[in-house]
C-alpha cells in the first residue's frame, strides 16, 4: 500500500503541519510522496531528511527577527520574507538542511506553484532541495508581499492561489491512499475578496489577466476541495486531519508564545487522534489486549465512561449481541440512533448503518470497529451510476432500500427496509413511476405483493442469493412439521418455498409467536442466535448456501462482513474513539430526509 501525503500552506499555520510531521517521523509513518503547497511545500523535505523540530526551531527563533522577514525586508528587497536569509543563508549555513538524509530517504516531492502568465497550477518534483530552493520559494511567494519569481523563463507565485489544497492532483496519481494535513479547521470556509481588495489585485497584476481571474476564483475553488475532502474522508477514502480549534495567526501578530500555542495542538490532536498507521492500513485497531481480560466487562466500564451505547444488528455474533445496548434489523437501529442521548454510538454491523448514525445524529462520535465492514447490496450501486440512471428515466421517483450509502440516500426520495418495503411503496399512487434499487430480489418481491412494476437495480446480497433450494426441500422432508422462514432479499424459487416471508424482526417475531416448534430459516444465520434465546425450547435449522468452501456443504450461510465485528475491535474503538465515521454535510442533508420520511412512516 502506497501512500500520499498532501499539505495545506498558511503561513505561520503551517506549524501545526510540522507538529503532524514530526510525529510522523517519530512514529515510523512510511509516506512515498508528497504534494506541498506554499508552507506546506517548505515543511514537506523535513519529513524526508528526517529532521524532528527543524520547522519549529525556524519558526520560533526567527519570527521576529528582522532579517528573517518583515516591513524592512519587503522596503528593501520587495520580499516580506528575506530571500538570502531565510531561504539560502538559514538552509545552508544555519538551521542546516540534511540534504544527504533528503536524498536517502527521497520518494517524491511535488511543489504547487501558480503560472502567473497562464493563471494555472504546476507541479513541480523537488529531488535536490539545494539546487532547487527557487521552486520552494515560488509555491510560498505570497502575492503582494513577494516579488514574482522566475524559474526557467516562467513566472510563478503562491501556488495556494491557483490550487490551495491539491486534493485533485492528488486523486489523479492513483496512490492507494491519501492523507491529507490542512491549516484550517473543520467547517471553514473560505470567503471572496471584497471591493477594495478586488481592485488592489487588478492594479497589482493588470499584465496577468489570467493571474487575477485565478485569484478572484480562489475562494472557490479552495471551497470546492474542501467539499471534495469532506466527502472523501466521509467514505473513507482518503484520511484528512483538521486543527481541533482555529490557529489562525498574522504575520504582523506572530510570536513564540503563539508559534508554540500551534505547534502543541498538532501535537494534541496527533496524540488524541491516535491513529497508527496499522490501523488506517487495516481500517480498524488492532491493539493487543490484557490477557484473561473480560472484553464484555471492559467494555460496558468504557460505555459508562464514555456515555457510549452499542447498537448491534441480528447478524452480529453472539457475544456481541450480548454486551450490546440494543439489538435489532436495520429499522430498529435507525431509530434507536435517532432516539439515543449517548455521546457515542458504536455501530456493530457494518458501514452503511454507521452511515445512517451519523446522519441522524451528526452531534454524536459514531464508531464503525471495523471500516472494512461492507456490504455487497451496497457496493452494487454506486452514486454516479445512480444519478445517470435517474438522467435516463426522467420522471420516476427513487425508492432505495436501506443498504445503500450515504451518497445514494442522498439521491433517494425515499428509504425503506425489508420489513416496511411494501407499507412505503403502497403510500405511492398507483400509477406513480419508480425505481426500486439496489436488491433486485426484493424488489421482485415487491412487485409480485404490490402489483407494481417499479425498475429493479440489478444487485443483490452476497448471503441471501446463495441459499439452496434443493437443501430446503430436502430439510422440509426431513422436518414435515417445520416452517420454512425466508427473509426477502432472497431468490424467487426460495421465496416460493417459504411458509413465512419477511425482514428479520418479523421473523423473529413469527417464530416467538408462532405454535410451530420447528423452523428452517433461510437469512442470515447470526439471527438464530436471538432466536434461539427468545426460544429455547424450539428448533432453528439454518439453510446452507449451495456451494461452501471446498465443497463440503457448511451448515449455514453468514456475512462475512458482519463478522468482522468483534469484541476486540469494539474494546479497541471505544478506548481509542477510532475509527469514525463522518458524512459530508452536503450529503447528509440531503440523505436525512428520505431517511426521516421513512421513519415517520414506519
């Protein structure tokens, strides 16, 4: 797994960055390339010539110090910041660069820089740090304060206004993952110039027209990768890291008190985000335990503690569904999110579910134990894919079953689950054109209960369209007196097979109701362990899939991503609050309400 590394400018800000890079360094964090921009570029060859402090020590010693930068120097040299001292004197003679360390340990280094001719970014590679001090020095050229700098008869600015965050170029390298270290907190915002300033830049750059369109635009185009990082992180795709708090700091208000103030919340922030790069490569934490520990007691200890409550689906396995809170199918737990007035929610089932947490209670902390708990249903319909085919059936409403992510529901007029498909599809007019997705086999269900003819997603559960049919036929003779539970993402012929179709809850409920003393259930075997405590004196037959590992015939059918639940993870989660689940706020507003309305109509 390769890893990149993307760094936010800003000045003085960028002393949290270091604080980042420092532990990095400390911690043995393996990054193989690098984009920088403006600060960001000048901290990023520390990382490679393993210097611990260097950024820190430059900052705090020279801040106030008049040849380092300031109104003498901008009068004098039309820098702010003083070209022959602080970028060739201090590098080579002073705080001395480790050029030799640099190149040993040098992967990839690409400076942002902005073309002042062409009003565009480039990106250009650092391998000799020595030679190439001009590059550095244009990607932090702060416009105004620092003349243009010329490199190989091109001409060059901040790179921070042409690509402020270069999260874009960043995805177009196709590295397998990507952190991103930004100056500014989360939710900010960046806003336009105002009039004077406005005018101020069309004076300055009257020669560069494309400079100054570049630079009236930067608010959104620095918006707009601020959206694309909110959504990725939100899905897990990338890794971005946010000031805990505002550190915004002026060049005429800086100082050592205030450099440090900003270098120990990088610090703060690394050590309560306590991410080990282990666990971002596995998506979960993989801490060792205290042997002989009690996980269960451990972990209710931790709940207090934190007022943290654990929601587990039916498919969880048994010691989980012990130590939860609550235990319930995908509608209950919606609800239970909604309702509860914990300060964490831990989501014991799989991604989507911590999806839907989340958007119902954007205040709470909602941990998923394991991100690499998926789901098929739900990799099966992708949001692009979904959006072009609403493009080509204009005039049909989205129904979206509730495996979906949070992208998707974000697309959807309205959610349902297995157990309230059919209650929400009959509040639509007879006549009303819809689309059914992603699981084809419920919606084939649907339509054969409703009489409908929605348009099925072609997608399906990994679990529910493995089960046998000859196997229930033979189980049925085998146990005449059974009733044969079927839950209705599976296929037709099983469906058909059935005594009882449902979600399940209704299953469940059946077979605590029901005078029946034996049942062949075909969903997802985690549920046979509620079954199987809710009724002790009955018997539950798992259907098996039809074809198992080797060929053996397993005695049931799970879903190895509700497995990947355990109760290590869920200690390891709630002590180190890792790993979260966010969703783009974008997203979520939109999402919330197909999922409210389902709710409301359940």
């Amino acid at each position: 797994m390769k890893t990149l590394l993307v760094l936010e400018g800003g000045a003085f800000r960028g002393t949290y960055t270091a604080a980042i890079i420092d532990k990095f360094i400390e911690d043995n964090i393996n990054i193989d390339a690098i984009i920088g921009v403006s600060a960001g570029a000048l901290i990023a060859p520390n990382y490679y010539s393993r210097q611990i402090g260097r950024c820190l020590i430059i900052n705090r010693k020279y801040c106030k110090d008049s040849r380092y930068m300031g109104k003498k120097s901008l009068i004098e040299t039309g820098n702010f910041v003083n070209k022959d001292f602080a970028y060739y004197n201090v590098t080579k003679n002073i705080e001395v660069f480790d050029e030799k360390e640099y190149e040993k340990n040098y992967k990839l280094l690409l400076a942002t820089v902005s073309n002042v001719e062409t009003g565009l970014p480039e990106y250009i590679e650092v391998n000799n740090v020595y030679n190439q001090i001009e590059v550095l020095r244009a990607s932090s050229a702060m416009p105004f304060l620092t003349n243009i700098v010329e490199i190989n008869n091109n001409y060059y600015l901040d790179g921070a206004i042409c690509d402020s965050i270069p999260i874009k170029k960043a995805l177009s390298l196709e590295y397998d993952r990507i952190i991103v270290i930004l100056t500014r907190e989360k939710g900010f915002i960046k806003k336009p110039f105002n009039k004077g300033e406005i005018i101020g830049i069309k004076t300055k750059y009257k020669k560069y027209p494309k400079f100054i369109k570049a630079m009236l635009n930067r608010y959104k185009q620095y918006n707009e990768s601020l959206e694309i990082i909110d959504k990725l992180s939100s899905e897990n795709k990338i890794f971005a890291i946010y000031p805990s708090e505002n550190i915004d700091i002026s060049l005429n208000k800086v100082n050592k008190k205030e450099i440090d103030r900003i270098y120990d919340i990088g610090i703060k922030d690394y050590n309560n985000m306590n991410v080990d790069k282990k666990w971002i490569d596995k998506g979960y934490i993989d801490e060792p335990v205290k042997e002989n520990i009690n996980l269960q007691d451990e972990i209710r200890k931790l709940c207090k503690e934190k007022n943290a409550v654990i929601l587990a689906h039916y498919y969880t396995t048994g010691d989980i569904q012990e130590v939860a809170d609550f235990i319930g199918d995908s509608l209950a737990l919606a609800r239970k999110a909604a309702d509860t007035d914990a300060d964490i929610i831990v989501m014991c089932g799989v991604h989507f579910m911590a999806e839907t947490c989340k958007i119902l209670s954007p205040e709470k902390v909602v941990l998923c134990p394991d991100l690499n708990a998926g789901c098929s249903l739900a990799d099966s319909c992708k949001a692009e894919d979904l959006k072009k085919y609403k493009e080509e059936h204009p005039g049909y409403k989205v129904v979206s079953y509730v495996n979906t992510t949070a992208a998707v529901k974000a697309l959807t007029d309205i959610v349902v689950t297995s157990g309230n498909a059919k209650k929400i599809v009959d509040t639509f007019p007879k006549d009303e054109k819809l689309i059914f997705g992603p699981d084809y086999n419920l919606g084939s269900y649907i339509n054969s209960v409703t009489g409908r003819n929605m348009l099925l997603w072609n997608g399906g559960c990994h679990v529910h369209e493995r089960f046998s049919v000859p196997d229930i036929v033979r189980l049925k003779k085998e146990h005449p007196g059974a009733e044969v539970l079927v839950h209705p993402e599976c296929k037709g012929p099983v469906v058909q097979l059935a005594d009882v179709v449902g979600s399940t809850a209704v299953l469940l409920k059946h077979a605590i109701e029901s005078d029946t003393k034996e049942f062949i259930v075909a969903t997802e075997a985690g549920i046979l362990y509620e079954m199987t405590r809710k009724c002790p004196q009955k018997t539950f037959i798992p259907v098996p899939p039809e074809v198992s590992e080797g060929g053996a015939g397993c005695s049931c059918n799970e879903c190895d991503y509700m497995k990947m639940n355990t109760l290590r993870k869920i200690y390891n989660a709630l002590k180190y609050e890792w790993p979260t689940v966010e969703v783009a706020d974008d997203i979520a507003k939109d999402a919330v309400k197909p999922i409210e309305k389902m709710l409301e109509l359940s």
